[in-house]
C-alpha cells in the first residue's frame, strides 16, 4: 500500500513539473536569435537523451547483477529500463531531425553522436527482440543479460571510431559547444525539463516494473496449477 | 582437461567438419560474390570515385557473408544433441569458447582469402606494393573482431525460437567500430589513405575486449 501512494506522489509531481517544464520554455526562456521557435525542441530532445543514456546504463548495471546474483528482480529491472529507454531513444530519433531540417538543411548527418545515438537503438532493439524470442524465464534472463552487458561495452568503442572517423572526413555542418554562450534563461529551463523527464522516466520504469512484477506472478502461479493438476490426475 | 586442450580440441572437431562439408566457408564465399553482383548492379563501380570506396564494399560483402559462417558455428552443435554434450562435458566452459571462437575466425580469413582474388578482379583494386602486411593484418584483426562477438552471439541466438534470423539483427550493431576500422585498414592498404595507425590501434583494443569480456561471459551462455 505504501508503495502505491509513493507511486501517486510522484506521479503528482510529475504532472505539475511537466507543464511547470513546457510553461518556461514557451513562456521564460527567450526565442533564439538565430534558429527562431524550432530551438524549443532542444528542451524535448536533450533532457530524452541524457536519460536515455541513464536507462541504458541501469540495463548494464541490472544486466551485471543479474548474472552475479541470479536474482529474477535484476531481470526484471533490466528489461523495464530497457523499454523505456528505448521509448526516450525513439523520441530523440523524431525529435533531432525535425529540429536539424530547418537548422541544418538536412535530415540527418553521420555525426558522432547521432550514429552512436542510432547504433545504441540497434542494439536495445535486438536486446528486447532476443527476449520475445525465448521461452523459459530463466534463460531469457540469462542470455539476455549476456547482450545486456556486452552491448554497453560496446558504447565507448563506438563514440570513440565515429568520432575519429568524423574528423577525418569533415562535416558541412559544425556543432557548437552546448553551453557555448547559452542564457541563463534558456539553461534554467534546459534543467527543470531534465528534472521533468528524469521523473518522467522514474515513473514509467516503474510501472514497467510493476508488470513484470505481475506478469511473473502470473507465470508461477500457471505453472503451480498445472503442477497440482498433473499431481492429481 | 585444461583450457588450451578443451580449446584444441573443440577446434580440431570444427575444422574436421568443415573440412568434410565445406559449408561455411562454401556458403560466405558464395554469399559474398553474389552481394558483388549485386552492388556492380546498384552502382556503378568502374568509375575512379568508386575504386576509392572498394573497401567498404569488401567489407560489407564480408560482414553479410560473415554471418552466414557464424549461424552455422552453434546451429551444428544442435544437430543430434551435440550442443548438450558439451554443457555436460566435464570441461571449461572457456576452452569452448577459445576453441569456437579460433575455429570462427580462421573460416573467416579463410573467406576472405578466397574472395580477394575475386574483389580485386571486379573492382579493379590493387595492394599497394609495400602495404601487403597491412592488408595481411586488416584481414586478420577483422576476422578475429567478428569471430569474437560472432561466436558468442551465435550461441546466444541458437538458443531461441528464432535462430538464425537473429544473429545479425544482435551482431551488426555491436561490431560497428569494428568493421569501421576493417574498412580504414584496409582502405590503407589499398592506397585510398595515407595513414591507418589509429584505425589498427582501435581494432586491436576492440579484440582484446571483446575477446576478454566473451571468454568472461560465456559460461553463462553455455547452460541449460
């Protein structure tokens, strides 16, 4: 019971802090000289990714414990931060475009963190295909955790080629430094979004987690009955 | 029985299979010619700007065919319960893996050893005189980068409903930095750029980990 009304709290807090989030940025932080109302994507996109980053991060960190611990509630998390990040990922995936095709000229670019950003969806999008695809609980988790790790090492070996590879055959279109001569305006509702999407992704993860919770609930409690009825007959 | 024994022979069994069967190799070396075929088709390769792309073409004929090779590495052990065999053995786990995983790797090279004569034929590519051994090492150092996650995957995957299918869908996207530094390697080598040494660096650190963190993992793998 206590856990439902934590639950509520925060999802409370989350509705306020959402249209406190979309209210700064319509009506605080300024219009940007040059890229105009097409910048307020900025605040959607970023806050997404960074916590994107966090939800793959917890699939590595749940991924590892599980293997040490065999503990079903590590999978259970793993697989939960999994879904959602790669919701946030999506997100950021439609988001970017919108913003470059008007700022940039184009769609999409082979840059650093765009192709590390696509590179990471490939893999979570294999990583949450693998898990449809294998029928017992246990070694669902198992081999899932083996993609859940060996993925994320992965993701440093991937920025460091892109990035190289980059500089080596120049883009047409350059990325400023984030904070470069950014108004405190603009960075205060850079910060409250990220709180907003950082409750936002609390939130979601754990009704996530409350499914799975269910779901293997579900799970033992069929496979108790067709136990007790194989007995009796 | 020790690691290297186990290892040695896990991959005396692969080798004398293929050399029975020749399906791997017979298959990616096919596989590979076709997807030539195909890119001579989609773009027109004769043109000089083209000759300059010839190694991403290699490489993603490679990294196509490459796969069909790994799918067969752990879809043989489960012809008559071989793969159970091997969980009940009384061996390390990691012998297995090393043991795969050279058996992987040398079909590998082996492919691309018989694609080269072909790839240089139809898109008119020549090794630079003094740069043999950077091709000799590109070859080698990519063989061994797809060999490593390759053989760890293709175990993962033959343990689903969906086989074969998803190997590539999980091996692709994780073998992208190693199949970028294939293609610079080998780029090198055939004269497009001047410089490679980073490019040798990263696929060498990409080997060492993917390697370390496989023989790590595998035992995990390898369970019923």
């Amino acid at each position: 019971m206590r856990r439902r009304i934590a639950d509520i709290v925060a999802e409370g807090a989350l509705f306020v802090l959402m249209l406190m989030a979309i209210a700064m940025m319509f009506f605080y932080a300024p219009i940007e000289s040059e890229m105009g109302i097409v910048q307020k994507i900025f605040y959607f996109h970023v806050p997404l990714a960074w916590n994107a980053f966090l939800g793959f991060a917890i699939v590595f960190f749940a991924s590892f414990r599980y293997l040490a611990t065999r503990d079903p509630k590590w999978d259970a998390r793993a697989v939960s931060a999994a879904e959602v990040g790669v919701l946030f990922t999506t997100l950021v995936l439609i988001t970017g475009p919108i913003w470059a095709k008007p700022v940039w000229g184009i769609w999409w670019t082979w840059d650093a963190r765009l192709t590390l950003t696509f590179v990471l969806w490939l893999i979570y999008m294999g990583y949450l295909m693998l898990r449809r695809y294998v029928e017992s609980p246990e070694r669902r988790a198992v081999l899932a955790a083996v993609i859940g790790v060996t993925g994320f090492v992965d993701v440093p070996l991937v920025y460091f080629a892109i990035r190289w590879w980059r500089t080596q055959h120049p883009q047409p279109v350059i990325m400023g430094g984030e904070d470069s001569g950014l108004d405190p305006r603009m960075a205060a509702t850079l910060w409250v979004s990220t709180a907003a999407y950082l409750l936002l992704f609390t939130v979601l993860y754990r009704r996530r987690l409350a499914l799975e919770n269910l779901r293997n609930d579900l799970d033992t409690l069929r496979a108790e009955r067709e136990h007790n009825q194989g007995v009796r007959s | 029985m020790n690691m290297l024994r186990t290892a040695g022979t896990v991959l005396w069994k692969d080798l004398r299979i293929e050399l029975r069967t020749r399906d791997a190799i017979g298959a990616a070396f096919v596989f590979s010619l076709l997807t030539m075929v195909i890119f001579n088709f989609a773009l027109d390769t004769n043109t000089p700007e083209m000759r300059r792309l010839a190694a991403g073409f290699f490489w993603v004929a490679f990294a196509f065919s490459g796969t069909l090779a790994l799918n067969r590495s752990f879809a043989l052990e489960k012809e008559s319960g071989a793969g159970r065999a091997l969980i009940f053995a009384p061996v390390d786990p990691a012998g297995v893996y090393l043991g795969k995983f050279f058996a992987n790797a040398l079909f590998l090279l082996i492919t691309q050893l018989v694609v080269l004569p072909a790839f240089i034929v139809f898109f008119d590519a020549t090794v630079v005189a003094s740069r043999w051994w950077a091709l000799a090492a590109s070859f080698v150092l990519g063989s061994v980068a797809f060999a490593s996650v390759g053989t760890l995957f293709s175990a993962v995957a033959s343990n689903t409903r969906m086989r074969e299918l998803l190997l590539p869908l999980l091996v692709l996207p994780v073998t992208v930095p190693a199949l970028i530094g294939a293609v610079e390697t080998t780029a090198f080598a055939l004269g497009a750029s001047d410089s490679a040494s980073f490019w040798f660096r990263l696929l060498l650190v990409y080997d060492v980990v993917f390697v370390t963190v496989s023989l790590l993992i595998f035992e995990f793998v390898l369970e019923e």
